[in-house]
C-alpha cells in the first residue's frame, strides 16, 4: 500500500520544516523537496498537533486520490473531527471519483487558542480579497499573505511588489499584516499530479483540489497564537456560475476547523461584477484608492493586462464607470487595444461564458458613461457576443484575413516543396 508518514516536524524560531517519507507507487507525486514554511513571529510554541496541519493539508489530496496511508504522531482534535466533512465536499464536487485512504494520528488533541474574538483574512491583493476586507473591515482583521502561491517561492523581486501592494493596504485601513513563506507547491510534483489527474477530474491540479484546503492549512499556527476565532477566505465564484469545480468552495472550506477556529468561505452569494461594484461604490464613497493585484500570469508582481483575468477585471471596472488605471493595471490601455483578438484567439470558453455575462451586462446598463470613457471602440463587440454560445464568436476580420493569408503562404509553401520533390524523383529515375 502506498504511504506518507510525517516523522517530525522541526520548529526553529518562525519556521516550520517536515520530515516525511513515501513509499509505493506516490512516490512520484512528491519533488524531493522538503516542505518549509516561514512565519512573521516565532512560532516554537505551536504544539506539534497544529503545526503538522498545513502538512497534512497539503497531502490529504494524494492521499485520498491514490487510496493511500498517511501517519502522523498528533494532530488537533477540531481538524482532525473536520476531515471527513471537508472530503465529503470533494466527493460532492467530483462524483466520478474516489476518495479514498486512510489517516492514522497516535494523538488526538484538544488545543484552544491562547486569545479569542480576533479574525484573520487572506488577503492577495486581488479583487475577490478586496470586497472581503472592506465587507469586514470592522472586524479589524489581521491581513494573510502567503509567498509561494502565486508568486513562486524562489521569487523576491516579484514577491516585493506584492508585498508593497499588501503593505499600502494594510497601513491604510491600520491592520495587521502576516506574510508566510510556503514552499508547499515546490515539495510535491505538481506537474505530474496534473497530468495523471486531469483527464478523470477535469480540472487542473492547483485550481481544482489543491489551492483551497492547501492556503487554508497555513493559518492554523497563527489562528493558535494570535487567537482568531474566524479566518475569512474570499470566494471565486458564485451560483450562478453554475457547478463550478474548484478547489476553494463552501461545500469544502466552510467546514474546516483547528483549534477553535472556523474557517468562512466569503462572499459566494456575490457575483464577481457584483464584488467590482462594491469596490469602485466604496472608492468612490470614502475618497481611498485602492490597488488591486489578480495577475497569475505575471511573476513580475504586477497586472500584465494581457491575461483574461486582467481583462476580465480591467473590463468590468470600466462597465463601473471606473478607471482601471486607478486600481493598478497600468497599461490598460495598451493591452485592451487587442482585447477581442487575445480574448476569443486562446479560446477561455469556460470563464468566459460563466463570468463574462456579468460584465457585458453592466456594460450595456452603463453604456453612456462607458463611451465617455474613451474604451467603448474597443468594447462594443462584447455588446453583441452570445457569451453562452462563445465558440461560435468570430475573430475581428484583420485576424481572419491574416490566418487566410498564413493558411494560403503555408499551402503554396507545400505545393512548392511537394513540387521540388517530384522534380527530384524524376531526375534520380532518369524520367
């Protein structure tokens, strides 16, 4: 049977390093790499029951996917009861799979949190953790950033931008900030999971299991130390998108829970136009500028505004009557020059007929004030887009006709070559 046993977990000031070992056929799902995870303040007093929790987050997954064993010395009592619930929502979301394995701990433990009545929320810098911080901004929550999720782990230049981004955030509304440093997408082998995984889930790896339960594991140290007694993760879809598979969901976050904690999947009733409204209404209301940071594509720390979800964002502040350039992107206006032809070329059919609706709706309710705005030449096609039908949207004509010259130099190219070679056949049979 395959195996993962967590030998020890060594506690050196802020930093938290796990000894494992894997045996059988999962072998292969890990990098070789140790897990290590770095926190803003000494973190030695954590009791090893909640320390061992972003390890075991993090292989509950494989665990569970390849019917494997997973052994451990200790684990908190509130996480250890929460773990059958959070599978029961992976096995909701993916009905054509198993989720199976076991989990065998030596120590069930009760921890309470050395203080109470304190929230934590993870925070990006992006536009879902934006509406969830201004929707509880009265609970004066301490801001969660991990390193090594986005950003990759190895990268402090493009780590700092963000970081200066979370910063300004954090002095403007006088909160706490804590950064944890993840190696936890470097010590399994993320690439190989996807491509065993990704044809039976339909989904890739870190988007549809990983990336929920994965962030959500960093916090329990923390919610130990600092008391939380909520840790607020934001939502990335709502009901409307229909049954979307991904890792971050009620179904699965609302149900996990470590030493007093309880974890709230924020803000799902909300669509993602509805949370861009609430950010710009709140701008526009209390004078503060806010900088949103939703790039995934750039390890550069900043908004390419070339990707879709840069689009995606830039497009529904502009159906607000905002400047996008006045919430980070700041070359919105060069990138949405090539909108339609980026947007239907790469063919993101399933975002765009979930979210896409949203946008064209406010931009069509908001139309006037988006032709004063200077961007409507290039946003008018999404005006008359059947979104529900996307793979049947025509490529502005300049790109029909180039890809009709290229197929044409491409076939004439052939017919030549195919030419040439006939010629030489001929010569060498002495025809």
């Amino acid at each position: 049977m395959n195996n993962v046993i967590l030998h020890s977990i060594i506690k050196d000031y802020n930093t938290i390093t796990y000894q494992f070992s894997s045996s059988g056929d999962i072998v292969k799902y890990f990098s070789g790499n140790m897990l290590s995870v770095e926190y803003p303040m000494n973190i030695e007093s954590v009791p090893a029951s909640i320390a061992s929790i972003p390890f075991v987050c993090s292989v509950l997954p494989i665990i569970w996917l390849t019917n494997s064993r997973l052994e451990l010395e200790s684990l908190d009592k509130d996480f250890f009861e929460c773990i059958s619930k959070v599978k029961a929502g992976y096995e909701s979301m993916y009905p054509e799979s198993e989720f199976l394995g076991s989990i065998e701990v030596n120590r069930i433990v009760r921890n309470e949190p050395i203080s109470s009545n304190r929230a934590g929320a993870f925070f990006s810098g992006g536009l879902d953790a934006m509406d969830t911080l201004i929707r509880h901004l009265e609970e004066k929550p301490d801001l969660i950033a991990i390193w090594g999720a986005d950003v990759k782990y190895d990268n402090a230049a493009g780590w700092q931008i963000v970081q200066e981004g979370i910063e300004e955030t954090s002095k403007k509304f006088k909160l706490d900030q804590v950064v944890i440093r993840s190696s936890f997408r470097e010590f399994d082998a993320e690439a190989v999971l996807h491509r065993d995984f990704h044809q039976q889930l339909k989904d890739g790896w870190w988007h549809g299991v990983k990336h929920g339960i994965g962030l959500l594991g960093h916090a329990a140290p923390l919610a130990y130390l600092r008391g939380w007694d909520k840790v607020y993760i934001a939502s990335s879809n709502c009901p409307e998108d229909g049954k979307v598979r991904c890792a971050s969901n009620p179904t699965i976050d609302n149900h996990v829970r470590f030493c007093g904690c309880q974890v709230v999947h924020d803000g799902f009733e909300c669509s993602r136009q509805d949370k861009v409204k609430n950010i710009v209404d709140y701008c526009r209301a209390s004078g503060n500028k806010l900088t949103l940071h939703v790039c995934w594509e750039s390890q550069k720390g900043n908004n390419c505004c070339w990707c879709e979800k840069c689009y995606r964002t830039m497009v529904a502040l502009i159906a607000e009557g905002a400047a996008p350039e006045d919430y980070g992107f700041e070359d919105a206006s060069k990138g949405l020059q090539d909108i339609r032809h980026r947007i239907l070329r790469k063919k993101y059919y399933g975002v765009l007929k979930r979210q896409w609706p949203h946008i064209q709706k406010r931009l069509i309710e908001n139309k006037k004030i988006v032709k004063r705005s200077g961007y409507w030449k290039h946003l008018k096609w999404i005006e008359s887009t059947d979104f529900s039908c996307i793979e049947k949207a025509r490529l502005p004509l300049i790109y029909r006709i180039q890809k009709m010259h290229l197929i044409r130099s491409k076939l004439a190219e052939f017919r030549f070559y195919q030419k040439l070679h006939d010629i030489k056949e001929r010569v060498k049979h002495g025809k």
